[in-house]
C-alpha cells in the first residue's frame, strides 16, 4: 500500500514538474514574442515625419554707405519677393527605448528633437546702386540671414509645429495602443502612459 502510495506521490511530483515547465516555457515564448512585435512597430514607426508649409513675404533692403565722412553717403536699395518651403521632421529611427521582459515594460528614454529646414526661393527686384556702393556677396548674404530669422519668427507663430507635434503624438499613440493590448507598461521620462490623452501632455 505503502508503495503504491508513494507511486502516486512520485507520479503527481512528475507530472507537476512538466506542466510547470511547460507553463514557464509557454510564458517565455510568449513574452519573446511579445518582445518581437513591440521592437517591429517600434521599426515600423521609425520613419521620418514630415510637416510642410509655405510662406511668402515681400522686404525692402536698403543699405547707406559714408563717402567722405557723414558729407556724403551712397545708398543701394532693392525689392525682395521671398518664396519659403519650410519642413519640420522627425526623425524616429532615432528614438532610444528599452525592452525589459521581467517587468512587461517598453522605456521610451529619448525622442529626437524636430529639425525645421527653411529652403527660401529670393527674386530681386528694382534694385538700385551706384559705383560707389555696388551690391555684393555680403549683402546677398544678409539678405538671406534677415529673410531666414524673420520667416523661423512666422513658423513660431504659426501653427506649423503644433501640427507636426501632433503627427509625432499620433506616431507615438502606436506604442501605446500595442502594449496595452499585450498587457505591457509604456514610460517616457519616468511617466507611465495611461492613457492615449497622457501624450498630449509630454514634454517634447
């Protein structure tokens, strides 16, 4: 009886054994693969966001040489028609996470910064010099600078980068939406994303 009994026990400690192994390997295979699907979409979202506007504008550049003192100065003068295409891009290639099984958890540790290219087309017109004070590289070049900061204070006041911040938000949404549906824990910035409205709040 005695052996019969212990048969049993061994029996039940085997078949014990095997299923929690199999439990434990089941659960492994399952966080690998919800590991692999994560760092899919993360390559999947890696891709350049790309915003695009356009701004026109018109300035007058005038600049006053001295001859001779305050006696007498030379002036040149001309019309600038300016023609801007300005993007803001992402680049999420290079955004920096972190997968740890043990805790189900996906760290977003770094989001690259927007990178705003302003690709301004300038014509020229009336332009007006004399011998004394002709028009040369370095005016063109002022021109170009004065044209640059002014149209980079029109994307400021533009709704431009809002729109742009709200591509990435819905770019980054992804992430989110995939591990909430895997049971797994989104942080950025030691924040946990609880919810999709929790991105409108980033600091980006």
């Amino acid at each position: 009886m005695r052996k019969i009994l212990f048969g049993v026990i061994i029996t039940l400690v085997v078949l014990f054994t095997f299923k929690y192994c199999d439990e434990k390997k089941e659960d492994k295979i399952v966080l690998q693969e919800s590991s692999a699907l994560i760092q899919k979409q993360i390559k999947n979202v890696g891709k350049l966001i790309v915003t695009e506007g356009h701004f026109s504008e018109v300035f007058n550049y005038k600049n006053s040489k001295e001859i001779f003192g305050e006696y007498f100065t030379s002036d040149k003068k001309a019309l600038v028609v300016v023609n801007a295409e300005v993007t803001i891009a992402y680049d999420l290639s290079k955004i920096e996470f972190k997968i740890d099984e043990a805790t189900k958890t996906l760290q977003i540790i770094s989001i690259p910064k927007e990178e705003i290219k302003i690709n301004p087309d300038l014509e020229y017109y009336d332009m007006q010099s004399d011998f004394l004070n002709p028009f040369e590289a370095q005016d063109y070049n002022a021109i170009k600078n004065t044209v640059k900061a002014s149209l980079a204070k029109k994307i400021e006041a533009s709704d431009l980068k809002a729109n742009a911040k709200n591509r990435l938000i819905s770019e980054l949404s992804k992430f989110y939406i995939l591990t909430n549906s895997l049971g797994w824990t989104l942080t950025y910035n030691d924040t946990t994303m609880t919810s999709l409205e929790t991105f409108q709040n980033l600091k980006l």
